[in-house]
C-alpha cells in the first residue's frame, strides 16, 4: 500500500494506493450486496450477472470499495503516519477504481501546533463590592413587586398600570385581525405610537392610530395599518407591606430582622457567583488575546452549531420562536466567538497536559448523575443518551476547563477595586487608546502627504 500525504494549513489530503487480492475480494464483496438489492429487468433479483453490476453501477461500486477499504486501515494508516483527525469530518475524492486496482484521497483536519504563552501570574481586575442598606432594600423592592396584587381602578392611565384591552388592526391591503389581552404600560409590548396615546385615557375610551408600519420576519416595513383599541379595563399595582406576616408567606424568617439577614445572605451568594463567572470569563479573555493561531474549520462549524442551539432555546424561553433569518443573523454574529471557544479548547487542553491535570472516570459519572437529575431521568439512561449523541467529550471538557480555570485563579494576580476606582481606570485606557489611534491617524496622512510630495517631484 502506498499512502502520500499532502499539507494544506490544517487539512490532511492522504493519497492511498493499493493493489491485489485484496482489492479484487473488497470488489467481489461490494458486487454481491448490491446483487441482493437491486432489480434489473431481465434478471431475477439476486442474479445480475457482477460484469452487468459493475457497468450499471460503477461510481456506487468504486465509493463503497473506498469506503470499507478506508473502514478497515484507516486506523492503522494514521498510526504509521503520526495523524490524528480533530474531528469524524472526513471526506473522500478522485476515487479511482481499475480491476484490481484502488485510488483514492482521503482528507480532515489535524490539531494546530502553537507554543504556549505564560499563564501564571494574569493579571486580572474585579470590582469589589461590600454589601450595603441600598443593596437590602433594593431586594425587598423587587420582592414586594414580585408579590404584588392588582386592584381595578377607576383612573387615567399612567406607566406601571395593567391595562386589558381589545384591538382591531386593519392594513391597507384589507386584511384585519382583532384580539383581546391584558398587558403592562411601560413594558415595552405595545408599539410606543399607540402606547402614548392610551396614556391618559380611562377604561372605556377608546383610540385610533393611523399609519402604523407593518414589518416583517425580516424586519423590514412591508405596508401600514389603522389601529383600533378599546380599552376594557385598567389596573393599578398594590404592593404588600414588608412586615412579618409577608416574610413568613413568603419563606424568609419569622420576622422582619431575620428576613433581612436572609436577604443579605442571598445577596452575597449572588455576588460571589457573579465574581466567580466574572473571573472565569476574564481569565479566558486574557488567554485569548495572546493567541492568534488557526482553528479547524470543522471544530469551529460545530461550535457554531452549537452556539445557535443555545441561542434559540434562550429565545424560546422568552416565548419567541425564532425563523431561519433570525438564526442564520445570530450565526454570523456568533463566528468569531466560535473561533475563540475553539482556540481556547486547544490552548487549556495543552495546560492541562502540561501541568499533569486530567478528568477521572469517578468525576465523569458524578457529573452525568447531576445531569441526570435536572432532566429527572437515570444515569444509565443519561449516559446512553450522551454517548449516542456523542457528547461524553463535551462533559470531559467542561469538567477540565473547570480544573485549568481554578489553577490560573490560583495563580493569578487578582486586583480588587472599587467601581469609582475601576471606572477610573477604564477611561485612562479608553483616552489611551483614543491618543494612539489618532497618532496613528496623523502618521498614515503624514507618510501618504510624504508619497504624494515624492511623486510630484
């Protein structure tokens, strides 16, 4: 067997020859499976003659050879050759197949080759952040209008009231819908043009608007309507008092001194999860600027994929289902972050080789066990679903990328400030880099000046 290998970037294309008895049972082999599928006019099923087979389906015969042939030694082909695909994106070209005889190209991509940069000792900035009365009452604000009631009122409408309303849309190419629902002044539901005009009007009254713009999926204005809404109702929002009797309905203590050390506990477990995420994203972000190495495309698709994935279903918990255009906008905003989740993958692999970090198989299933619960399924049922779906790398990584993440937090330099202190020094750098681009701007002019001067003479 002969096998050259050609370097392209990332991209492997292996040419692979071979010759003999092997090829010729591989032939006769492929010929009999499709002798027991196909029907032929003139022959009864499972007696084509293999010269009629090899005629009538010559591009079938030659890809299924290639294919069984690749199936048995394409392991032992990348063991002989030190390759290693990144990903099962294989593909298969200029299959050429005489007697005997077999050729063809098979290509994918290998991992890229980078040193790595220094990652002890980042320097990273958070903002430290002591818990105030402001904080506490803040929290029981959002309780208490979590909790509150609606009572109807006989008042004009203002933002915050709950109005139920029927409405009647007519467009200007005849078609009319009307419908009734309740919905939240101030929100943002209604269109801002009719939206200033309910405000001020009671339950009862009525309003027209004129030449509303209609849009499309796309977004784009496709035609203008009237409005009709009658307004059928309106609410105004009663809060509950915060005392003792609330606290206890709603699971906070016995009373009001106790809830607010509650509440303050729930505030710093909030921010300490907020400041491990903060720290987490900015430790990648360092990572990340220090690279610039290529990515497998084929990771990079899959990534993507992904990403979308996570950007739909977050759409639909919104109750928004989203359209092929919405996704296919989310995809092309969403590459570069692909590209950089991919880079990443390399870059904290190659750290947890280097300091000796790996994922045991304990700490595999106590992870799918967690899994398991949050979808209320087994972990046997769990673990199958993941290993069909080819997601148990997936857990792997997540579990590693943790490891790697609390090694450089322990390794970092990490400099609390205040937010005046942080603010600061954000707009140092921001005044920094505007100095720098407009240097920058003078010198291109002067050299460009410089070029026309030059040619002048």
């Amino acid at each position: 067997m002969s096998v050259t290998v050609e370097e392209k970037g990332l991209v492997r294309t292996l040419t692979i020859e071979e010759q003999g008895e092997e090829i010729k049972k591989l032939v006769d082999s492929v010929i009999k499976e499709i002798q027991k599928n196909v029907n032929i006019p003139g022959f009864r099923k499972g007696h084509v003659p293999p010269a009629v087979i090899k005629a009538r389906y010559k591009s079938a015969v030659k890809e299924e050879v290639a294919r069984k042939f690749i199936g048995e030694k394409l392991q032992k082909i990348l063991e002989e050759n030190e390759l290693q695909p990144v990903s099962t994106d294989i593909t298969f070209g200029d299959i050429e197949l005489e007697g005997d005889k077999l050729k063809f190209k098979v290509a994918f991509e290998v991992a890229p080759e980078f040193e790595l940069k220094p990652y002890e000792g980042l320097e990273i900035e958070t903002i430290k952040h002591e818990i105030t009365e402001e904080d506490i009452q803040n929290y029981i604000d959002r309780l208490l209008d979590e909790n509150a009631e609606w009572e109807p009122a006989d008042k004009k409408i203002e933002e915050g009231d709950m109005i139920k309303i029927h409405y009647h849309i007519k467009a200007d190419s005849g078609e009319e819908e009307e419908d009734e629902f309740e919905v939240v002044v101030g929100t943002g539901q209604l269109r801002p043009e009719i939206e200033e005009q309910i405000k001020g009007k009671k339950a009862g009254d009525e309003v027209t608007v004129e030449n509303v713009s209609l849009y499309n999926e796309k977004g784009e204005e496709f035609g203008k309507a009237t409005v009709n809404v009658k307004i059928l109702e309106v609410k105004k929002k009663k809060l509950p008092k915060f005392d003792d009797e609330f606290v206890k309905k709603v699971g906070l203590g016995e009373n009001v001194e106790e809830a607010k050390e509650k509440i303050k506990e729930k505030i710093e477990n909030q921010i300490k999860i907020a400041k491990e995420q903060e720290l987490n994203q900015k430790i990648l972000d360092k990572l990340a600027e220090q690279y610039d190495f290529e990515v497998p495309t084929s990771l990079v698709k899959a990534e993507l994929e992904a990403l979308v994935q996570d950007y739909a279903r977050q759409l639909e918990s919104y109750g928004i289902k989203p359209n092929q255009e919405m996704l296919a906008a989310a995809a092309q905003g969403l590459e570069d972050t692909a590209v950089k989740n991919v880079r990443l993958m390399f870059v904290i692999n190659k750290i947890a080789e280097k300091e000796g970090i790996e994922v045991s198989e304990e700490e595999i299933n106590k992870e799918i066990e967690e899994i398991a619960k949050a979808y209320n399924t087994t972990p046997e049922q769990m673990r199958k679903y993941l290993e069909e779906q080819g997601l148990i790398n997936n857990i792997v990584y997540t579990l590693l990328r943790k490891k790697v993440l609390d090694l450089l937090k322990e390794k970092a330099n990490i400099i609390e400030m205040t937010k005046e202190e942080y603010e600061e020094k954000t707009k140092k750098e921001e005044k920094k880099e505007e100095v720098q681009e407009e240097a920058k701007e003078e010198k291109a002019e002067t050299e460009e000046k410089k070029e026309e001067v030059d040619e002048q003479k």
